[in-house]
C-alpha cells in the first residue's frame, strides 16, 4: 500500500484501539456465552444486559495496587506483560482486512506471524521465571515447553498452505482462495488441505494457552501459573494480551485457510453485480466477512473452552510430539508428492 | 524491499507505547501500600519455602535441545515450499530432482524423531 506514513501510523493506531475494544467485547462475549452454557445469566448488572461490565473491570484493574514482590526482579518483572501486549497488539497488524487494506504487506508476512507468536513464549517464561514463586515458574516452565512443542506443528501446517499456493504474503494467499464462479468457497484452503486445517486449529488453541490446553494457568494446580504474582493492571495486560491473541489467532485461522477476507462465491457475485467491483461497497462487506468469520472463531475458542476438560501434562506432550508432528509431517510430503505427479503425467493446468 | 518493514516498526513502536502507558498507569494512578507480608512470593497462605531458582527436571531442556533441531527444518523448508512448484512448471524432471533432495533431508529428521521417540526422550 502506497500510503504517506503518517496514514499508515492514523490506522495502525485505529487497528490498535478496535483490538482494545473488540478484547473487552470479547471479555463479555466469554461470560454470556460460559453462562448459557452453564445454563445462569452471567454479567447482567452493568449496564444494559451487563454489557459495561468489562469496562467496569478495566476501570477496577487500573486503580488497584500494584504489587511488586520483594524476591523478584523488578525490570523483568515489568517487562513480561509490556513484552506480552506488545507482541499481540503487532501482529494484528499484519492481517489483511480487505482487498488493498492492509497494514504491514510484506513478501513475508505469514512467517512473521509465525514469529511473532513465538517472542509470546519469551513473555510467559520471562513472567514465571522473574516472579521468584514456585507457582509462577512451573506454569512458565509448562507454558514454553508446550508452546515451543506445538509451534513446530504449526509450522508444518503453515508449511501446507505455503506449499499450495508458492508466496507467504498473507494477501497472495487469501487471493489464491479465490474460486472461479460456482465453485465459490471451494477455493477456500480448508477444502485444499483439510488436515493441515485441523492442525493449525488445534495447535492455535495450544499457543494461545486456552483451554483445554490451558495447563500454564491451571487454576486447581497452580493457582494463577505465571501471572500468580501480578496484580492490577500488569494483570490486567496479561488478560488483555491473551483476549487479543485469540482474537487475532482466529483472524489468522480465517486468513490462512477459510478465504480471509474473501465474501463466499465473491467470484459469481461480482459477475452478477459489475457495478461492485473496485468500490468502497466491496471493501466494507469484505471486513464484514473477515469479521464475521473472526467472530465465529473465537465463538469455536469459548465453546470449547466450556466444553471439554483439560489434558495431563504427559497427554499434551505425546499429542504434540507423537501425533501433531509425524501428521503434520506426512501431510506435508504427501502434497510434495500429489504436485509432482500432477506434474509428471501432466493433469490440469 | 526493507521500505515494506518500515510500517511494522511503526506498528512495534505504537504497541509498545501502549504497554508502557497501561504500566505507568498501573505504577502511579493504584494506591500504595506495601507490607511485608502482601509482597512475600504466594504459597498458599504459608512463609515461602526454600527458594524458587532451583534446579528443575532435566525433561524440559530435552523439549528444548529437540525443538530447536525441528524448528530449524522447519525454516529451511520454507524457501522449498515458496518455489517448489515453480519448480515443477518448469520442468516436471528438475521438481522430481528438488523432491528427492528434499526428500533425503526430511528422511533423516524423521528418523532422528523416531529415534528420539524409541529412546524415550519424550516420555513424561
């Protein structure tokens, strides 16, 4: 995008405020749905139907004390939730929004998100570690142990969709989705790689720590894991970090493999309305559809949250070693092969 | 090239002047009254035990010696998989050459991961 930079900065500062709000949103979005599953009201006495209620807390958070214990290391101490919140908030920004709306376009921008996720372990390690408690440090240790296991997963399931369509722009791949007419949505790489799909999905739910791979923060064993000694609003930002991170981890699921910002069958559509095409009208239905999509994500985060219980430290590892791996493993040479095949006997285009 | 990176930088920088300002915040604007006991590590309601920098199972620096060999794979995959079928349009032959290298690369990390698996290093 070709913008003068003090634009770029203007919407890379509105993208940082919508993910401050859309993590309270979500906050609430949480509660009511765990509450319907639970079958009780959930927040319902902040403002109409509860809806203030996390913005209440944000209020509550910031003006509590904040505690700093006397056998830690202030600097690091400090650092991890800044690091934390840092990393979450610029990795939004990579995501494409719309055709030609996007913040940070480089040729590598589906491995800078892979990247950027990985500096997350740094700030849960660095948390757990610089707290000096006997809690903090194994849901530190636990967490980047189970991070750093799944990130390989996640790469070889990255590695699928780069395979597919040869570019890790993040905007070549949602383009690449794009089917001819009818054909619509089957562009879509979840279609293409199913599996890979599967795994990126699971392990998504693995780096952002939630349930039910949620053993960094295990409440029942560790008390709080790696944030049991933050209190206020250095609490407060490892909350926010980890709402943002799975907001934006189901932007990055939508991207990669459910079209992006794509509308479904766009393709006919827009031969059916030529009118359409190029127009503000497009750009907005396009982040509808990103948004939409998102929504449904992390609907799919909180619903299983609520719904399945948490795996044994042992299960998680052999799952993401013995099984997330070879799979993922397999997956990848068996589209190397399909593609020199296809190329060997000379099928489609 | 390097222009495209200039947006994520301003993008880093935003980010973290939004950290910095919710942390200064959380420092001046909570009230402050710190005891001995409110700032001693969480144990339960008990006088901490001992010290947490202690030695820790040998387990979670085998993870680690064994991901890092994993995750560098991963990253020498990437530049194949970007133009492993640019490969295969120009010529079928050369991408089936491209395969079997890549091929004997990916053999022996495997076998080292079975390896690994059959020696038990991943067992917990």
């Amino acid at each position: 995008m070709d913008l003068p930079l003090y634009w770029v900065a203007l919407i890379g500062f509105a993208i940082i405020n919508f993910f401050l709000v859309s993590a309270s949103v979500l906050v609430y979005y949480e509660r009511k749905v765990s509450g319907w599953i639970q079958n009780r009201p959930g927040p319902n006495r902040v403002g109409p139907w509860g809806f203030l209620q996390p913005f209440a807390d944000v209020a509550k958070l910031i003006f509590k004390e904040d505690i700093s214990p006397t056998a830690s290391s202030p600097f690091i101490h400090s650092l991890a939730p800044v690091l934390m919140v840092t990393i979450a908030m610029t990795t939004a920004a990579l995501i494409p929004f719309a055709r030609g709306f996007v913040i940070v376009d480089t040729e590598v921008s589906a491995l800078l998100v892979l990247a950027l996720t990985s500096i997350a372990v740094y700030g849960v390690t660095l948390a757990g570690w610089s707290s000096n408690s006997k809690f903090s440090l194994l849901g530190g240790l636990r967490s980047s142990a189970q991070m750093i296991s799944y990130e390989l997963a996640m790469g070889l399931s990255v590695l699928t969709v780069v395979l597919i369509t040869g570019s890790l722009r993040l905007v070549d791949i949602v383009e690449y989705q794009n089917g001819p007419g009818a054909w619509g949505i089957l562009g879509w790489n979840v279609f293409r790689a199913p599996i890979a799909a599967l795994i990126f999905i699971v392990t998504a739910f693995a780096e952002t720590n939630r349930a039910p791979f949620d053993l960094p923060e295990a409440e029942q064993e560790l008390v709080g894991g790696y944030h049991t000694e933050y209190s206020g609003m250095k609490f407060g930002m490892f909350f926010l970090a980890e709402y943002v991170n799975f907001f934006v981890a189901s932007f990055v699921i939508v991207t990669l493999f459910f079209g992006g910002y794509l509308l479904p069958w766009e393709d006919a559509l827009l031969s059916a309305l030529p009118g359409l095409k190029d127009s503000v009208l497009l750009g907005v239905l396009q982040v509808l559809s990103l948004l939409l999509k998102a929504a449904f994500f992390a609907f799919v985060f909180i619903w299983v949250r609520w719904t399945l219980p948490r795996f044994k430290y042992q299960q998680l590892m052999t799952l993401g070693w013995k099984m997330l791996l070879p799979i993922a493993l397999a997956n990848v040479v068996l589209y190397a092969l399909f593609f020199t095949f296809k190329a060997l006997l000379g099928w489609g285009g | 090239m390097l222009a495209s990176f200039i947006p994520l930088f301003l993008q880093i920088l935003m980010a973290a002047g939004l950290a910095y300002t919710l942390l200064i915040a959380a420092k001046k604007l909570g009230p402050k009254r710190p005891n001995a006991v409110k700032t001693m590590a969480y144990e339960s309601g008990m006088d901490p035990v001992g010290t947490a920098r202690d030695r820790y199972s040998v387990k979670f620096y085998l993870v680690a010696m064994i991901f890092i060999v994993f995750d560098v794979e991963v990253v020498f995959l990437y530049p194949w998989a970007v133009t492993f079928r640019e490969f295969l349009t120009r010529s079928p032959q050369l991408g089936l050459f491209v395969l079997g290298v890549v091929g004997v690369f990916l053999a022996v990390l495997t076998l080292g991961l079975v390896y690994d698996i059959k020696k038990g290093g991943l067992e917990f």
